[in-house]
C-alpha cells in the first residue's frame, strides 16, 4: 500500500462479518482494527492512527449514519466507506450525503472491496499531504512582519508595486524589498506560487 502505515477500522457488530473482513485486509498486507460498535470506535480517538473506516450502516446503539455525524461534528476528516444490506441503498445514499465516500451492498466482491479500501486510502493520503502543506504555509505566514503581510495580500490582488506602495504610504523602493523578503520568507518561486500558498493558506478567496 501507498499510504504506509494507514490502519483501516472495521465497525460492525456481526462478529462474523469482522473476522472475514480483518483476514481479507490482512492477506492483503493492510493494517486492520476493528469494533463491535461506534460508540467503541469512537471511545479510542483520538489515539488512533486513521486510514479509512469501513462500517455497516444498521447497528444497535449508533449506526453508521450517526457515527459520520459525529466524526463531522468532531472535525475528523477520514473516508468512512458504508456496508448496506439488501434494499438499504437509500440510507447508503443519506450516509454519501453526510460525507461517506464509498458503500457496498451485501454480499460484495473480495476484489471490489479491495478496490474501494485502496482508493479510500490513497485518498487518505492526499488529505494528509495537503494538511502538511497548509501548516507549513501557515508556519511561514505567521513569520511575515505586518508589513510583508501588508504587500502579500496586494500581491495576492494583483496590485502592481506603485499601487501598493501607494496605498500603503511607502516609496516603490520599499515595497521591493518587502516582497523580496516574503517571496524568500514564504519561499515562493514565483508570485503564482505565492498566490497558490495564499489560496491554500485561506488568506484570499478563490472565488
């Protein structure tokens, strides 16, 4: 797998319905927990490592619909692929609704359940990255002085030098060596990376 050392969780309260799918991961060579209940999951975050959680949708206690409202409510930010039995695909399309990446329909397909687990975690994966390229952005951001921070955002506007320097009540002169300064604070190769790291960083809107 891509995503080295991402575990998958397994929600179910059909013990047996757990242990066939631990060993299917598992003769993958993928990382597996698994729970008898939401509730159970949601016990031990969040002092475990996510990969991507797979759950069945009717459970007693928290369905799985209840457990993606809670990881919403909670802000945890992990692809949840749902189980459905036989005609529950409306309440598979209510759990999409509410963030669930995937569903499968009993009985499914080794491969295809794979195939989904594979694709939940590359996902994963790219969440990961991105969240480390945004904390690194805003590492770099909140070493800008007020007045680096000042001509970024006209940068970021499209402003030429005069016209921030002229709003800003600095010579021309000055702005330049603002922005020499940020573009090597932010390490920026180019105002359109600049304006990339802004967009990432929220500063500016995209829209």
């Amino acid at each position: 797998m891509s995503s080295e050392g991402a575990i998958v969780h397994i929600i179910d309260d059909d013990d047996a319905l757990r242990e066939s799918l631990a060993f299917l991961l598992s003769t993958a060579k993928i990382a597996v927990r698994s729970y008898a209940s939401a509730t159970a999951f949601l016990e031990q975050l969040p002092n475990v490592d996510l990969g991507c959680v797979i759950t069945d949708v009717r459970m007693p206690e928290l369905s799985g619909i209840d457990l993606l409202k809670r990881l919403k409510e909670r802000k945890i930010d992990v692809p949840v692929i749902v189980i459905t039995g036989h005609g529950d695909v409306p309440l598979a399309v209510e759990a999409m609704k509410f963030g669930a990446v995937d569903f499968l329909e009993k009985p499914f397909d080794d491969k295809l359940l794979l195939a989904a687990v594979q694709s939940a975690l590359r996902e994963h994966e790219g969440q990961s990255k991105r969240l480390t390229e945004r904390t690194a952005i805003e590492n770099r951001l909140a070493a800008l002085s007020k007045r680096e921070r000042d001509v970024l955002l006209g940068l970021v506007a499209g402003r030429a030098n005069k016209q921030i320097a002229f709003d800003l009540g600095i010579s021309p002169r000055t702005v330049e060596i603002y922005r020499a300064n940020l573009m090597e604070k932010m390490r920026a190769a180019s105002l359109s990376d600049l304006v990339r790291m802004a967009l990432i960083a929220e500063i500016v809107s995209s829209s």
